[in-house]
C-alpha cells in the first residue's frame, strides 16, 4: 500500500460553520506525523519528502498560481574555500550556469527560463550557496530538468572557467568602493586569522588565477575537485512551488532528482567564536568612501537561533533600537546627536553571533561620540536592572502572530528562497515561520543576552571621513584606512558615568496594535479601480479587496502643488519640508510601524505623496495625525539643521555613486523637462535657512489639488468620510492652509520626445576619479503609451533579455553589469541597455551595443512562427502575473 500522503495533508481554512481556525494551521508531512505550522489564511498544499538519495524537499501547491519556483540551499559556503583559493565557493556558484551534460550548449538554462517568462540567479554566503529561479507554471516541468542538471554533472569547460574568473573579477571591482563592503571585510578582517569568518568571501582575478598559477594549481582542476567533494545531495534543501498538485510535484521532484550523488558528507561545522580576546574592547577608526559618520557597536553573543522560540535578541532588538519617547535614538535624536540607530543580530551562524547597534552621528554627534556610547550602555544597565516586563513580550508576540497569519502572499521566488534557507537551520514544523514568532517567555534567555552586552566584550567600529591622515593600518582585499586603539572597560565606565543625565526609560504600550481584523463588506466588486468621489480639491479612487481578503487597506494621497518644482530651491525646500514632517512624527508613529501599519511623505515630480500601507484598525487615526501635522506646520530651527545636514552628505556623496548609477541619472535629467541638476539644487540647499522654508510653505500649499487612491478592506463610505476630513482640515478651516488650483495649473509631466534618425550623445566623466569602471546607458525611445505598441515592446524585452546579457557579458566579458531593459518616463516607452565595465570605454562599449543589435535583428528575422507563438504565450503569463503583484504592491 501507498503510504505516501496526499493532498488533504494540507487542509486549507475550516468549512463554513467549522470551528475558528487554531493558532496556526498546520500541514501534515510526509515523515514521521511532521506538522509544518502554516498562516491561517494559507490555502496551498505542502509536503515534505526525502529522497533515497537524502535530499530533503519541501513541495508546495498553489493552484492560483501563474509562475513557478524552486530554490536549492546547499550547505556549502565560502567559508570551505580551500585555504589561498579565496572565492572558490562563489565562482562555483556563477560556473553552474553554463553548461551541463545533458545540456551542454551554453547557458541554455537561462536562456530557457528567460524564454518562458522567467528569470535566475543565486547568491553565496558564508555557510550556504542557495540557487534559485521562477518561471511560467506550465514551464516548471522542463526548468526543473535543466535545474536539476546543475547537481548531476555540470560541465566546466576551460575557455567558460576563464571567461567567468573575470566576471567574478568585475563584481569584486564593482564593490571595491562600496562602504557596506569594506566595513564589512575590516570586520571579519579584525578577527581570529583561524576563524573562517576572517576569509575574503568574493574571490578575485588575483586569488583565482594569478596566485593558482603561482602555486602551480589549475583552479579548472580545484573548481572540479570542490564540486565533487562538497557537493552532496544530503547537504542540499530543495523547495519547489507549482499549479500541480502535491502528488504530480512529488513524481516530477523525485524523477528529476533522484540522480544527484550523496557521498555521505558530513556537515561542515565551524565551531568557535571569530574574535579572541585580543579582538574585544577596541575602538577601529576607519575612513569611508562616502561622507557620513557611522558608529558600529558590536558584542558577540550567544546565537538567537539556539533559543528562536524564546527570541531574546527579538526581544532586546526592540527595545535598544525604540525610537519612541524615552528611548535611546529618541534622547540622542533630542540632543542633536543621531540621525538614524538600528539594533540586532547581525552576522550569526549555530556557532558564533555578533549583536550590534548602529548609529549614524550628525557632526555634533561626532564630536559626542564617547558620550553616545555612554548613553548607550547605560541604557543597557537599565534594561538588565529593571527586569523583563511579560506584557513587552506578550505585545512582541501578537504583532508577530498577527504579522506571521496575514501575511502577503509574495511572489513565489522569494517565498521558495526564504523557505529552502530555513530548512537548513530549522525543524520541519519551523520552516515557514522560522524565528519570526516567539512562543516562550524566558526571562533567563533575555538576561543572558543582556550580560553579554558588556564594555568587556565590545567591539567599536567608528567611521568617518574625518580620520584621513589619522590611520596606520591598511585593509588587505578593499584597502580600507584604519586604526586600533584598546577600549577597556574602565574607559567605557568613564564615558557612561560622564554622558549627559536623561530620562531614558522603556516604551509605553503600543497603541497601534490592531484589535479589529474583521473584513469589511463590501458590496461592489469591481476589478479596477473607479472615481468614487470628486470636487475642485480632491479626486477620490478607490478599489476594495477582492483578491486577498486580509484586513489591510493602502492609501495614496498626492499633493499637486505647482511651486513644487518651479526652481531649485522649490524642489529643495519642499524635500526638506516632507523630510522634516517625517522627523515629526516620529516619536508618535514609530509604534505604527512596530505594529505593521506603515507610511511615507515623500516629494515627487508635481508636488509631495503621503502613503500609508498596512493593517486598516488604526489607519485612519494615523492618517488624520499626518494631515493635522501638516495643518500646523512649523520649522524649528534645530531639527532644519539637523536635515540640512543629512541632505548636504547626500548631494556630496552623489559622487560616489556606481557610474550605471550616474548613467542612469543622467539620462533622466535629459529626459525629464522639469528636472533640475544635482549640483544646481546642491547649490540651492547651502544657502538656505530655517526662514526659507518658513516664508516658501505657505506659497507652497496655497494652490493644491489631492489625488487620492483607497483600496484594500476600507468600505467606501469611510474612504469618503476620511477624505472629507482632509479637506475640511487643509481648505475648510477658518484659517486654512490650502487654496484649491485653477484648471489651468494642474500640472503634466512632459517628456522630451527624441526624433527619429537622430543621435543623442551625453558625455560625462566618473565623478569619483577612484572608480574605474566605465558605464554606458543605450536609449531607444520607442513610443507614447499605446497598449498594442506596449505589448510589442515588453515582447522584444522579454525576447532580447538573455541573449543580450549572454552575449554582452558571458561571452564578450564586457562587465559584471550588462542589462537590457524597458523603460517608462511618465508613460513614453522605450528599451535601454546598460552596462558597467573596467575593460572598455563607453564608445567601445557603445560599439558592442550596435553590434548586437544587429545580430538580435537577424535571429528577430530567423524565429519561427512556432516560437513566436511559445513567447507570446509566456509573455501573456508574464503580464498576469505582474497584475498578480500589483494587487499586492497596492494591499501590502
């Protein structure tokens, strides 16, 4: 008999009259009674099962779904990189892309996944190389044979292995000038010289070809030899995502990998902990790339993942990164000291974890370092002297619940990367929700945490232009200045005993928990978006939930205001005005975010954009706080430098942008008729003050018209009544802040229209002479929103993606980046190529670009009709998806 469960092993909700759903629904598994816990509202089917040959499978059947996926984790990492062959791990990674036995033309994997509306890619990290792709539901069949390929016999030909040596070459240079990279690496750098954790994980042209050849090693030879002793089915979690049902995923998966060897590998462990003694209570000075103080407070700690159901660090994160009142970030921001802190577990494995705090420093901040550190861990004292309130983490608790049963269904690639990561650290019953939901209260877990946290055990990363000059060290793999001076705990006690005397003290209850997560009855259901409401101040859309029945809701308020963008200045000003008005609220509405309820003020091309996003309880008294901030606008003086500060670092570090980055820039600038440049508002910005923005706001509001959309669970009448609210506070008050806009000033965002038979060239040197990549963007401007015209060119895209990134950057090795994309400027289409490269000049890149262009027309010309259909039909999935996503982008 057939022991193997079927499909109603993963019931979805109760019928209607059934009993309320439990705590977690579950989904019974193959082995052993499992029960994987699943969100209450999740409807698809999950099965594990393993294969004779070891490999653990997580199957799971949605039959809504139009895209496919499935994600290997393989518990390898650059951690086993043989000791001078750094970055063996990852080129292994890039190398099984191209070719197998089975399919041994080269990168027929990718191009059939482009092909059937799909795409790839795969990252390593220290302990795990995970792979992973997505693609048309029905493609899954064939896709999952040619992924399968890639732990069965891979082929590494001589001539592929020295083309991607250089690929790997170029992402290393790409990230050569990038901060969070070599902060990162003088990190792992100051640490035991034994301790993996103290490897160069990216690998470069110098680890594995010069210095191979130098100690007579073929890396064609090494790469083989890793693959074949590292790579075992047994250390490998697969997870596949499809319309079919468990038991047809379940024959496909155990047909298509079965053939993967297990060799019986043990599990590569690496225990100890990265830092030794000579490794804790220092204070690193080092220099950035960009401009900006950053200070980095480390502690290793026992790691999270060992106690995940008690979640201490969850639990401590929360507290030491609160930016209510009373909270660290809320008294250093009060001091004029911190633009931004945020707190957790950083790098951690089953055997070593670090727990840092980040803070960014203004310039005042960096003068008050010492006493930011003191505040710091006196914080700390308070939190292990004061006990560990239960209702602290019972509120944790709920929201992680809440959080973990509502929510989104999110597109199936990341869903089968997040899950196949799990798998490797987390039992069966875990794999969906992880850490993420602590069930244990454990008073003892949060104070070991706590008393680990200590000036004897620290680690202090302090960065700053500044120090130029002051440093002696050098960072071997990025070249990062630095110092190291001994920080004993004396020192720190000094700093704590002289910071300045505040009231620091724990959050009060959060407010902004949801309470009613009832769905709203709605009763019309439309399927696109309709006018529910409009007079000469406002325009009301709206689009209630018919798809996800979650108790969300989003809101999209545009603020037209014709001095928006009227001039530099305007366009500063009124960055400055909605950055201030975020910086507000902050105390009030950090709880908001907490709770899943988030929002944004942001400026945009015809004025500035409130958005919310999130549970729809407490929406409305978040949105009418917002409205009623704007109401009563007024600029204090302190907290205008503050963010005139912040704003002057950005415009300086525009610089030190990636050039396909400054490509990119430049191209909209040329484009975009009421763009202005970033020197010219840079410019704009250091001459003004507090008074400025006091004496613009009122010009700025005094003409508005808001735009807004409501979906999700909100009835109509609310959406109505809400909106009458704003305009009763903005436009009806005795003295109000808004005056309605003339027909005449609504505004439209013009387009540069380029002529046909024309070129158009845009020469710009690299802002920072350090970089030395070179970047090109290639723009072809097609059409003006037309929807035919639309569907021919995202059918070209889709046609042309891989073949440009195959022969631009596999086979000519022009750049890590190589990219052909489509391109929408306010609805004027067109198909841009970009790429990033230290080998070629943009005219030769240029060149390259116009060559392929000619060889795509000739496969263009040469694609049967059979073929054409076969894309067509992808691109048709492609397209429902995408309004699949855009659902969700607007609900979640």
């Amino acid at each position: 008999m057939d022991s193997r469960p079927r499909e109603t092993d993963a019931p979805g909700d109760p019928a209607n009259g059934a009993a309320p759903p439990p705590a977690a629904a579950v989904a019974a598994a193959a082995t052993g009674g499992v029960e994987i816990t699943k969100p209450r509202n999740d409807k698809r089917g999950y099965r594990r099962v393993v294969l004779p040959n070891a490999l653990e499978c997580l199957l799971i059947s949605d039959p809504d779904t139009d895209k496919a996926a499935a994600s290997m984790s393989v518990s390898v990492g650059y951690f086993c990189d043989p000791d001078g062959l750094e970055g063996l791990a990852h080129f292994l990674e890039h190398m099984l892309f191209y070719a197998s036995k089975k399919y041994p033309i080269e990168d027929s994997y990718s191009k059939y996944i482009a092909e059937h509306g799909g795409s790839t890619n795969a990252f390593t990290s220290t302990e795990r190389t995970n792979f992973y792709f997505d693609v048309n539901s029905d493609s899954l069949h064939d896709a999952l044979d040619r992924f399968a390929q890639f732990f069965i016999k891979p082929l590494m030909s001589p001539d592929a292995v020295h083309r991607e040596i250089k690929a790997v070459d170029s992402e290393n240079q790409k990230n050569l000038l990038s901060d969070p990279w070599r902060m990162s690496q003088l990190q792992n750098h100051l640490c035991d010289e034994n301790h993996p954790y103290h490897k160069f994980g990216t690998g470069n042209w110098d680890t594995l070809e010069v210095k191979a050849k130098e100690k007579g090693l073929d890396t064609r030879l090494e790469l083989i030899k890793f693959y074949d002793s590292h790579y075992s089915a047994n250390l490998m979690k697969l997870v596949v995502y499809g319309k079919d049902s468990l038991d047809n995923l379940q024959n496909l998966v155990e047909n298509k990998f079965c053939d993967i060897r297990d060799i019986g590998r043990k599990p590569f462990s690496f225990p100890g902990h990265p830092c030794s003694s000579e490794h804790l209570q220092i204070l690193v000075k080092a220099v950035p790339i960009k401009q900006g103080h950053t200070l980095r407070i480390l502690w290793p700690i026992t790691p999270n993942v060992r106690c995940y159901k008690e979640g201490p660090c969850k639990y401590i994160s929360h507290l030491i990164g609160h930016e209510g009142e009373g909270s660290l970030f809320y008294i250093l921001k009060k001091l004029g000291w911190a633009i931004s802190l945020e707190a957790g577990e950083g790098d951690w494995s089953y055997d070593f974890s670090f727990f840092s705090v980040v803070i960014r420093l203004t310039d005042e901040g960096q003068e008050h370092m010492e006493d930011a550190v003191g505040l710091l861990f006196r914080y700390i004292t308070l939190l292990q002297t004061s006990g560990t309130p239960k209702w602290i983490f019972d509120e944790l608790q709920t929201i992680c619940e809440t959080g973990f049963h509502y929510r989104d269904k999110g597109p199936p690639i990341h869903y089968v990367v997040n899950i196949s990561s799990n798998m490797q650290i987390f039992p069966p019953e875990d794999w969906l929700i992880a850490s993420s939901m602590p069930s244990k209260f454990s008073p003892d877990a949060i104070q070991n945490i706590l008393n680990e946290l200590t000036p004897g055990n620290v680690r202090i990363f302090w960065e700053s232009k500044r120090f130029e000059g002051q440093t002696n060290l050098t960072e071997p793999w990025y070249g990062t200045s630095y110092s190291v001076e001994a920080v004993p705990p004396s020192i720190i006690q000094k700093w704590v005993a002289e910071a300045p005397e505040e009231d620091l003290h724990l959050p009060k209850p959060n407010i902004f928990i949801p309470r009613d997560l009832s769905l709203k009855n709605v009763e019309e259901k439309v399927s696109v978006p309709f006018m529910l409401r409009k007079t000469p101040l406002s325009r009301l859309w709206y689009k209630p939930d018919t798809m996800f029945f979650t108790p969300k809701a989003y809101i999209k308020m545009d603020f037209h205001c014709p001095l928006s963008q009227s001039s530099p200045e305007s366009a500063v000003l009124t960055d400055v005005f909605t950055r201030l008005l975020m910086d507000y609220l902050n105390d009030y509405a950090y709880d908001a975010q907490v709770a899943g309820l988030y929002y944004a003020v942001k400026p945009n091309d015809t004025g500035f954009q409130v958005t919310m996003v999130g549970y729809n309880d407490k929406m409305r008294t978040l949105l009418e706080t917002v409205i009623g901030k704007i109401a009563e606008f007024e600029v204090r003086v302190d907290r205008f430098s503050v963010i005139k500060e912040a704003m002057t670092k950005e415009y300086e570090n525009f610089k030190f942008r990636q050039p396909y980055q400054q490509v990119l820039y430049y191209c909209s600038l040329m484009l975009d008729e009421q763009a202005w440049p970033w020197d010219e508002e840079f410019s704009a910005l250091s001459h003004l003050e507090a008074s400025d923005l006091g004496n613009f706001l009122p010009h700025l509001l005094a003409k508005t018209f808001i735009e807004c959309y409501f979906a999700g669970n909100i009835e109509p009448n609310e959406a109505k009544s809400v909106i009458q609210h704003v305009e009763d506070v903005l436009f009806n008050a005795p003295i109000s802040v808004c005056k309605p806009l003339s027909p005449s000033q609504h505004l439209a965002r013009r387009i540069v229209k380029l002529e046909k038979g024309l070129r158009y060239y845009y020469p710009a040197m690299c802002l920072n002479h350090q970089d030395e990549n070179s970047a090109l963007l290639h723009y072809i401007q097609t059409h003006q929103d037309n929807v035919k015209q639309n569907v021919l060119l995202h059918l070209l895209a889709l046609i042309g993606k891989q073949p440009a990134f195959h022969q631009l950057r596999s086979v000519e090795q022009l750049g890590y980046i190589a990219l052909l994309r489509q391109r929408n400027d306010s609805g004027v289409r067109g198909l841009q190529f970009i790429i990033q490269s230290t080998v070629k000049d943009p005219a030769n890149l240029d060149a390259r670009v116009e060559n392929f262009l000619k060889m795509f027309e000739s496969t263009l010309y040469q694609m049967s009709d059979a073929e054409f259909k076969v894309r067509c039909a992808s691109l048709s999935t492609y397209l429902l998806f995408d309004l699949a996503l855009l659902h969700i982008m607007f609900q979640s």
